[in-house]
C-alpha cells in the first residue's frame, strides 16, 4: 500500500469531522484503550495534516507542526509514566517503549525544522503499530476472562446439579 492511501485511510469521513476531531472519545475504565484511541487520533491528524502534499505551504506547515506537537505531548506522557518504573509494565518492556519515546522525541524535532511526508509518515506509522498491539492485548484480555468466566460457569453447574451420578456396570455373565 502506498504511503498516500495509507494516510488516506486515517481520514475520518467528511473535511468538517476531520478539522474538529475525533468524536467519540473513549470512556473512562480502560488506560489501555485509552492510550491506543490517543495514538491512533494523534496519527489521523497528523495523516490529516499532511494529506494535501504541500507541505511547504505555510498554513499546512503550522498544522503539520499542530499535529506533530500533539503527538509529541502524547508520547512525553508516555515517557513521563515509563520512567517512574512502578512495576506495571515488565523492565524489558519499559526500557523498548523508553526508548521508542527518545526515537519519537529526537524525529519529532527533525521533523518540526524540516517536515516532509515521509517523516511525519514514520510517526504515523509507529502510532498505529503500537495502538495495534494494545488493541490485541486488550482483546487477548477479554478473550481470556471470558474464557475463565464459562469455565467458572460449567463449574458452577456441575456443583449445583442436583442429579445423582449413574452407575452402569457391566457385567459379562451369559
């Protein structure tokens, strides 16, 4: 797939909805869906922003650099929460996202001073990646629980089945 239809598909519907944002906003009780709605936002405005190609024009450099600082905020707040290392997150997970933080920051600044759509293209890609995996982690989540809640069901029935288990013997006697 092209990078052009790639930051096509980030397009949410008509121009209006695309200027004013994202408009379901996730209820609070899941960080984890939360975080991938925000990456996943931060990567259709900046697909927004640059989807004209004239990313030399002044009005659509202020909203590349709109979007890529909103990005930017978005992953300083993961790199604010990663670094007080409170046990949540496995170390070897926390120091890969720590560092995709210093990647996001060094490319963000790079990408600021001399925007073009394959840098900002990079940022986007990394957003839906990292949004992918926590969307399959929570539904691995579900799954899961739902498998634990019918296992705990048909436990369930069986300690209460009132029915007395039949005994069949066979017996070879002719």
């Amino acid at each position: 797939m092209s990078s052009e239809t790639q930051l096509k598909a980030y397009r949410q519907g008509s121009s209006q909805a695309s200027t004013q944002g994202y408009q379901k906003v996730p209820q609070p009780g899941s960080p984890t869906y939360t975080e991938a709605w925000a990456l996943i936002e931060a990567a259709r405005r900046m697909a927004v922003a640059i989807e004209s190609g004239m990313i030399n024009e002044i009005k659509t450099r202020n909203t590349v650099r709109e979007a890529l600082r909103l990005n930017w905020r978005l992953w300083t707040i993961f790199q604010a929460q990663l670094a007080v290392g409170n046990g949540e997150i496995p170390d070897e997970i926390r120091i890969n996202m720590l560092n995709l933080c210093k990647f996001v920051d060094s490319h963000t600044i790079d990408t600021m001073s001399k925007p073009s759509p394959e840098k900002v293209a990079t940022l986007i890609d990394m957003n839906r990646n990292i949004a992918s995996g926590l969307l399959a982690s929570l539904e691995n989540a579900v799954n899961e629980a739902n498998q634990q809640a019918e296992g705990a069901e048909v436990q369930e029935d069986i300690a209460n089945s009132t029915e007395e288990p039949q005994v069949v013997s066979i017996n070879h006697e002719a």
